[in-house]
C-alpha cells in the first residue's frame, strides 16, 4: 500500500496567536514556577523561579500609534542592548526582558537618550490607554492620541517615579462607546445633541435597515421627508451615543458646539481588594480644545493632585472616593457639582453591580 499523504493544516486567520513563538526562552522554559518577584527601581520588575533563576524586565513608555521608524529603533535597542525579546502591555508600555542583570542599566540609558521614559511600575501612573482617534476610527468626535500627549506631557514625573498612593489608570476614549474601558480616570468625548440629518443623502449614501440595526437604543427609525425615503431620531430615546454615524455619514453627530469632553473618576477593572466598578462622572462639557486641551488637562491635574495628597497608602481612587464620600471629593478638587452628576437611570438591574465578589 502506497503511504496518504498528510494533507497541511491551513492557517487559523482568527483567534488569539501563538505567542510562545516569540517568547523569551527564559520565560518559556519557567512557565508556572514563579516564586516571587520584586521592583529593584522605578520600571524594572525582577522575577525570580522556584529554582532561583532570576529574569529582568524594563519597561518604557512609547505612544501607541508608532511609524516604522520608532519600531525599528526599539527593535534595534532590544537587539544592542537586551537579550533581542520585547512585549507590549495593554497600556501601550513596551518591555524588554533581559537575564543579565548587568544589561538593565545600559538598557535604560539608551532608552531614555531616545526619548523613550522608563517608569509605570508600582504606584505610578502608567501609560494612558486610548481608542483609535482620528488616525482609524469611523467615529470619533476627538483625537483620543492627542489628549494622551497632552495629558502625558503634564504627567511625566509621575510616569518616571513611583509617588501615588497606588497606581493610576488612566484612558481616554473619542466617543461614548468608550473602547477605552474603566479607569481611574476617564476623558472621554460627550456628545450633548441628537444627530442632525441630511435627508437628500440618506437614501444614496445609506442602508437603511443597518442604521436602524446599529442604535444601541431603538431611537432610530425609518421614515418619508419629502417624498425620499430617510430617517428620523425619537430625541427622547436618544442617547447620544454617535453609533449611527459611521454607516450613515448624513447623521452628523460631530459639531464645535454640541461635542465636548467629559471626565470620569473611580473606574477599576480588577478584583483586588474591592470589587471591579463603572467610573462615575466628575465634570462634563469641558471644550474639545485640540491641540493641547489645557482646559482638560487642568481638571486631570487638580483630580491627581488631591488623590495624591489626601488618599490612603494602597488606595485605589475608586476607594478613596468611597471612603471620603463625594461631598469631600468635590471639596478636595475645586470642581463644581451639577445637575449632571445625579444618576437617575433606574432601568439597570441592580444598578449594573456585576463583579467576582461573592455577595448573599
């Protein structure tokens, strides 16, 4: 009998890939026999095995959106100056695993001679995370990259050290579908007006049904204006959300007087010591004020500088605000307190208290 030949299996184009492919060999070949770990310094984790071997990883800051040219140059420095192994963190950090511990601090001169901070260890502020802004997203009313810029410029020392009673996440989103997620604190983009509608392009450029499809709230239907056929927005089931926009361009969202940037505080995605929890609003309609946003930087600024000042050692900002209360939290930071931060939803089901913790 003449042997079948095996037929190759065909490349998987989904799912998450093989990352043990790239991974240090270190790493791979002390999979699940971590003892213990500790920071020597400010961006530097050293992780030691059951064995007694020891690992050093740096991390530095880098943007998230990098030409080629900022990829090769942190490529070239791994290869120079570590052991040729780099990963990215969630929070756009990248780090550079090396076992020579005599490699750490060359590693961290080159770094920082190109601009590259190292820090977001410990009780720091890490990287701010952010959505995909005006570079590839279909719907933003801000560029979420710019307000990180501004907000890292400003927040530089506590990137660099580790001076925060525990760390500070901090994300931005560039409109409220908020890819971005919970954080510490949010910057997140407001729209504060229902869509206005060009009906004369709605029937050539839009398909109806999938526009209908796409509102998170029932608020759009279709509807005849003129004798074409269109859309309308229910204005009171709208929430203002944006999602309508990209496949119906004619619903322009976007607008100098009706987009603005709101900012939210005590978001928390992890299970350690408290509950995970939703951010809550601190200050809304503050102008979209590119490049810079000074007027939303200004707020980030008075927020970080009374946590740091008044919180207790270990608590996240989500507890210090608990534990203070809210009437305080206002006092502490100088913000005014308004209509807008009265939560009156009453159609979540036990107020979207979802979490790991065992509750009776």
């Amino acid at each position: 009998m003449s042997e079948v030949k095996e037929t190759p299996r065909e490349a998987i184009e989904s799912g998450v890939p093989d990352h043990l492919q790239y991974m240090h060999p270190m790493l791979k070949r002390n999979l699940g026999k971590w003892a213990w770990h500790e920071r020597p310094r400010h961006g530097v984790l050293r992780h030691v095995t059951k064995d007694g071997e020891d690992v050093f990883t740096v991390r530095a800051g880098t943007q998230r959106q990098m030409d080629v040219y900022t990829i090769r140059k942190l490529c070239d420095i791994a290869d120079e100056y570590g052991d040729g192994h780099v990963r990215f963190t969630t929070r756009s950090n990248i780090e550079f695993i090396v076992e020579d511990q005599a490699k750490v601090d060359p590693l961290i001169e080159e770094l920082q001679a190109n601009g590259f901070p190292v820090g977001g260890t410990g009780a720091s502020v890490s990287m701010i995370s952010h959505t995909q802004g005006w570079l590839h997203c279909d719907i933003p009313g801000t560029d979420a990259s710019g307000v990180v810029k501004s907000m890292m410029d400003m927040l530089h020392e506590e990137f660099v050290n580790e001076n925060m009673p525990n760390r500070v996440r901090i994300t931005t989103s560039c409109c409220q579908i908020n890819c971005g997620g919970q954080g510490d604190i949010a910057i997140n983009v407001q729209y504060t007006k229902p869509p206005k509608i060009n009906h004369d392009l709605v029937a050539n450029v839009c398909e109806r049904p999938a526009v209908v499809a796409r509102c998170p709230v029932a608020a759009i239907r279709p509807a005849i204006v003129d004798g074409k056929p269109s859309l309308e927005v229910d204005e009171k089931k709208c929430v203002c959300c944006g999602a309508c926009y990209p496949p119906c361009p004619p619903m322009q969202i976007n607008g100098k007087e009706s987009t603005k940037i709101a900012i939210w505080v005590g978001g928390k995605h992890s299970n350690a010591r408290s509950k995970p929890t939703f951010h809550k609003l601190a200050v809304a309609n503050l102008p979209n004020n590119p490049p810079h946003w000074p007027e939303v930087a200004d707020v980030v600024k008075k927020i970080i500088t009374a946590y740091k000042e008044d919180a207790q050692h270990w608590e996240r900002m989500g507890e210090w605000i608990e534990r203070i209360g809210w009437n305080r939290f206002f006092d502490l930071t100088g913000l005014a307190f308004t209509k807008h931060h009265l939560d009156t939803w009453t159609g979540a089901r036990k107020t979207l208290n979802m979490s790991a913790h065992v509750r009776f």
